[in-house]
C-alpha cells in the first residue's frame, strides 16, 4: 500500500516537473520569436519608410506560420525574412507605381 502511494506521488512529480519543462520551453521559445521579431523589424524599417503597420503584419503572419509547425523556432526567421522582403517590395513598387502616375498626369 505505501509502494502504491510513493509511486503515485512520484508519478505527479514527474508531471509536474515535464509540466514546468514544457512550460519553460515555451516561454523560452516565445522570447526567442520576439527578440528575431525585433531585429528583423529593425533591419527592413529604414526599407519601408513609414508603412511600419505593413510591416508589423508581415511579421505577424510570418510568426502565425511558423507556430503551424512542430519548430517555430527554425521556421520563423526564414519566415520572417521572406515575409518582410517581400513587404519591402511591395512598398518599393507601390512608390514606383505612383510616381509614374504622377509624371504621366503632369
């Protein structure tokens, strides 16, 4: 009876400890796609100018994506990268686009 109770108290400390494992690496995880975020943000800003919002949302769908996966951690920053390079693009032809308009309505 007693073998019973120990193992059962070592059954629910061995969940609790694999629980706070988890939990750990998640926030571990977690902090790790933010600080990526806050250097990808800073790399592509001065590339698109004042459209921060197009670019904030390029990393939120990159991070979405990532989290889809079993490794965020090794998807985001690929994600992230394509995902604010091609947000940079867009706002260098949409700039393009207009100042064509402009000179042709000139």
């Amino acid at each position: 009876m007693k073998e019973n109770n120990m193992e059962n108290n070592n059954d629910a400390t061995t969940r609790r400890t694999f629980r706070s494992g988890c939990i750990a690496a998640g926030h571990e995880i977690a902090s790790f796609l933010e600080a990526l975020k806050r250097e990808v943000f800073e790399e592509y800003q001065s590339a698109l100018g004042t459209n921060d919002q197009l670019l904030r949302l390029a990393l939120i769908e990159a991070e979405a994506l990532a989290r889809q996966t079993e490794f965020p951690h090794l998807f985001f920053p690929v994600l992230a990268t394509e995902k604010a390079s091609n947000a940079a693009r867009w706002q260098y032809r949409q700039q393009f686009l207009l100042r064509s308009n402009d000179a042709l309505a000139a």
